[in-house]
C-alpha cells in the first residue's frame, strides 16, 4: 500500500521531493550542482494520508482514493 503511495507522490509531486546541492569555488562561483532524491515520509491517518520530504515541513494531503 505505502508502495503505490509512494509511486503516486514521486509521479505527481516530483519537484518536492529533489535537493539540489550546490557546490562553489573559492570566490564563490558555482562549479557543480548536483541533484539528490529524497525518500517520502508517509504517515496513513483514519480520513487521509500526509506526505513529508522531512519531518518538519508541511504535508501534502492526500484523500485515500488514491488507492
């Protein structure tokens, strides 16, 4: 179940859940970015499931019809 979740939330939600880090030389000229995945965090309640890229941002809130 949280499978399907996930794939629904990396398909319709992708730019939530990339990182994009930034690496500069010594003046500060950007030389690389690199770009990481983040794992969703999903939390299934009694009407709804939430969905964090970390544990302290706010959720997306989906309806269990996704299912």
């Amino acid at each position: 179940m949280e499978e399907k979740i996930r794939e629904y939330v990396l398909k319709n939600y992708k730019n939530h859940f990339i990182k994009r880090k930034v690496l500069r030389d010594s003046r500060g000229h950007i030389t690389k970015t690199t770009i990481q995945e983040v794992d969703p965090i999903i939390t299934i309640k009694k009407t709804h499931i939430e969905v964090q890229n970390n544990k302290d941002a706010s959720p997306i809130i989906l309806s269990k019809d996704i299912l």
